[in-house]
C-alpha cells in the first residue's frame, strides 16, 4: 500500500485539534516533502525522522514521498509529529501493518538514534484522544502525565522499535496507571499567625466565595503571611476543575505540580512583565493568571508593579479567561483564579506613625499607581494593623487550625453549588437578584452606603455577593442585617 494515514493531536491553546498525516509514496526521484503549514520544526523532521528510521534498521523508501498535515489552514509547530510521520512511511512502505494504526493516535518527538522524546501540551492530546475513542502512544517520559487522562488507554515507548513491535502484536507495551492522591500536609497553618482575627475572617470569607481580597497595613505585620496560609483553607479541586489545571501547566513547560488535587497558588515578584503575568511570546504561551486558574495569584507589594501590568488583570479578572491575538491565530487560556494583594499604606510603610516620612503627594500617588477600576474588582479590601507587643509576648494557645476553617469553606462552597452550581463570586446579575434578596430595611441600608461610599453598580453587586458568602458561613438561607454591614465594612 503506497498510503497510509495516522492521527495525531497539534496544539492550540489547552486545545488538542485533530491531525491525520497523510503519507503518499509514488514513483520518481527520491524526495520527501512536507505540506499542511508547517512551522520551521516540523520541516526539520524530516532529516530526524530519516536517520531514526535508518538507525532502527528500516529501509528509507527510495521514492517521491509526500506528507500532508491536515487540516491544511491549522499551524503546526514542534517535534510532535515525527513519530507519526515515521510509522507512516513504514505504513506505507509495507514495513508495518496498517490494520490497527486507525485505533492509535500517536504523539512524540525523534532522537536520530529512534528513541522518544517528550513534547510539551501532552495531557490536552490525551483528553481529546479519549473522546475520539482512540488509544494514545508516546514517549516514555510523557506517559505519567498522558495517564491524568483517566478515559483514555496511554502507551508509553522508549525507542520506534518498542512502538513497532506493539503495532505488530509482538511485544506489547503496558498500559500506564496515575496515582491521583489528596495531600494537605504540606500546607502551612494559619493558627501560626499571632492574633489578626479580622483579616484571618476575611481570608475565611474570600476563601468560601472565591472573593479578591486586598491586604493593608504596616511591614510585619503578616500579610504573606496570612497570604501564603490560604491555600490550607481552599477546598480541593474537583477532577474535572485538576484536569483544566494539569492542562494549562501542560502545555506552558511547567514542572507538573505534586498534589494533582490541590488548587496552584502562584506569587509573582513586582518586577514581572505584562507578557509573563497575562501570557504572550510568538508561540503564545500562558502567563501567571492561567498558571492561576482555580487557584489563587498573589501580587505582594501591589503599588510596585507597574501600572501597565496591573491593567492587565483587569479582562481576566472579569471574564475568567485570557484571548492572546497573534498574526497567526488567536489562542484563548483559561484564568478563572482569586486575586490576593497585600500592600503598604504609604512608600515607607508607616502612614499614621510618628516615624512616616512620606509627604501627602508620595502617598497619592503611591496610592494611584493602582486605579480605580482595578480596586473595584476587589471584594474585600482589610486593614491589617500591628499586633500589641503583649499579643506577641503572651504564651496563648494557638488559634483555630486550617483544618477548621477549610472545613466550613467546604461546606459553603458546596451549598453554593447547589443552589446556583457555581461560587459566589461569580454570580451573574440575574442569579444576584434570585439568590441575594434584600428586604426594604436592607434596601435603605444599601442606598445610604451607596451614596457615603460612592459605590458603582459593580461595586454594589460585589458587596451582595460577599454578604451572601457571610450567610452561607453563618448557614443562613437569606442575608441578614449583619451580614451585609460585615460586607460593607470590607470597602475601604
């Protein structure tokens, strides 16, 4: 047989599009050409995919060879496809039987020798694979990662040879198996932070709402601190929400995370680029916000990143995703993630203290740095202040564990998904109307806080939603008075 066709999976995104190689042999001079828009790396492949074929002891076909990548219109980058490519020209050569190539799809780059090597972006491949109700085979170093996939039968080679000899039925590889397990010990405790109860009970709230919290307060006073503690109290992902997660660190080259099941806390130094916090580069890849997604980005010293940069946030923040628009194609990451900040009051951190230097115009526009719009999106915004010297010197237990509190997040995280199947931070304007009733007393309370407070209509809605996460804590069904007083006091 002179064709064969073998499907594969390019990337686009946490996307995984379908790709069948199409390899024609025909008579004339001896030639291989590659069709189907490819990018620099896939032309390459064709001078690796002859020598692995050469040093697996194969004959390289003395024919006019010709490959089509299909579809023709979608970018194809990498080294992803030269395993296909190579099993279809021994298909199609008549060196490999073609009769279970269509139940495969396979993925994989190829030293000169014919060994596998990894590619970047496996675990969407794997996803889409199982829906496609095919089996995948790759390399060796993909095939942990390839197993999240739960739906889909992963086969891991080291060399061609290993790949050939399973397509022949003559040696067959082993299925690979992934332990996904659920580790919280690593956390850090938040009763190892002295005193602060109303930041640690508006990390609680920001927790069991997915709310964007905003420390405040003199150096030292604990913010990272309190900060690096709320991974603890965050419930676990789902499989579903774990898989999304594994996909963006998938196809950004990250080292896969330990804890499949626990949600990615990224913190970013001040100094970051745009690029690195939102994604971009000529092959777009994800920034810290979709590294974020589910989880939590933290911006410690908020005013010393550049402005520019924190404008950024504010697309993702609202819509929970991120369009990066190059001349070739736009690709679309997710970054549905909780912003955590923690900042100082003034460039000297001491504002109000008889040793603050900074004069009234350092503070405005220190303050400045960060806009409006950008503080709007902010649902809890807490002062921490210094803890009394006596606090710190007492020898008092310790306060509530993570464990505790995580287990009431829990708890208001799953009544949110019951009544509206989605956390209270993202309730569309319809659902606020339908799950955030007010009374009239609570109506009046709300029109004097908006016209004292100047709250836009965002923020007007951002101050329900934080009152109905208060009620679901306290198990309330409706928000009550004092529900909605604790919410307005988390507006500076």
């Amino acid at each position: 047989m002179s064709l064969a066709v073998i499907y594969t999976r390019a990337k686009s995104g946490i996307n995984a599009p379908l790709v069948t190689v199409e390899v024609h042999l025909s008579n004339g001079l001896p030639s291989l050409s590659i069709v189907g828009l490819p990018e620099t790396a896939v032309k390459e492949s064709k001078d690796r995919v002859r020598s692995a074929l050469l040093n697996s002891h194969f004959d390289f076909p003395a024919r006019r060879i010709t490959i089509n990548l299909a579809p023709a219109d979608l970018p194809k980058e990498g080294g992803r496809f030269d395993l296909p490519i190579a099993l279809g020209i021994l298909a199609a050569s008549g060196q490999l039987p073609t009769e279970t190539l269509k139940e495969y799809e396979f993925i994989g780059e190829l030293a000169l020798s014919g060994e596998l090597r990894p590619v970047d972006g496996i675990l969407p491949s794997a996803l889409a694979c199982g829906k496609s109700q095919r089996k995948m085979i790759l390399a060796q170093t993909n095939g942990a990662e390839a197993a999240l996939a739960s739906n889909t039968p992963v086969y891991a080679a080291r060399h061609l040879l290993e790949v050939c000899a399973h397509l022949k039925c003559s040696d067959i590889l082993p299925e690979q198996t992934h332990d996904q397990t659920l580790d919280t010990a690593a956390s850090a405790d938040i009763n190892e932070v002295i005193g602060q109860h109303q930041a640690k009970r508006a990390l609680e709230i920001a927790a069991a709402g997915a709310h964007n919290l905003l420390f405040s307060g003199p150096p030292g006073t604990g913010k990272t601190m309190l900060a690096s503690r709320l991974p603890g109290i965050l419930p676990p992902l789902d499989e579903i929400a774990a898989l999304e997660v594994a996909a963006v660190y998938s196809v950004s080259s990250s080292t896969p995370r330990a804890n499949f099941f626990e949600r990615p806390f990224r913190a970013p130094h001040h100094t970051a680029s745009s690029v690195s916090l939102v994604g971009g580069g000529s092959s777009p890849r994800p920034g810290e916000v979709s590294k974020a997604h589910h989880g939590v980005l933290f911006l410690d010293e908020l005013p010393e990143f550049s402005r520019k940069v924190l404008e950024v946030l504010r697309e993702p923040l609202e819509s929970g995703s991120i369009l990066i628009a190059r001349a070739q194609a736009s690709v679309e990451y997710p970054a549905n993630f909780m912003l955590v900040a923690a900042m100082n009051p003034c460039p000297c951190g001491y504002l109000g203290e008889p040793r603050c230097r900074c004069t009234p115009d350092q503070v405005n526009r220190y303050r400045d740095k960060i806009s409006g719009p950008l503080l709007d999106r902010i649902d809890l915004q807490v002062h921490v202040p210094r803890v009394p010297h006596q606090e710190l010197t007492a020898s008092s237990p310790p306060g509530e564990s993570s464990k505790n509190i995580r287990e009431r997040v829990i708890a208001a995280r799953e009544k949110q998904q019951g009544r509206q199947g989605c956390a209270n931070a993202q309730l569309s304007r319809k659902q606020i109307d339908q799950f955030c009733p007010l009374n009239k007393e609570q109506l009046e309370m709300m029109n004097a806080a908006i016209e004292r407070m100047k709250l836009s209509a965002r923020g007007f809605h951002r101050v329900l939603k934080v009152a109905r996460t208060i009620a679901d804590i306290e198990n309330s069904e409706t928000i009550q008075n004092q529900h909605l007083s604790e919410a307005l006091a988390y507006r500076l």
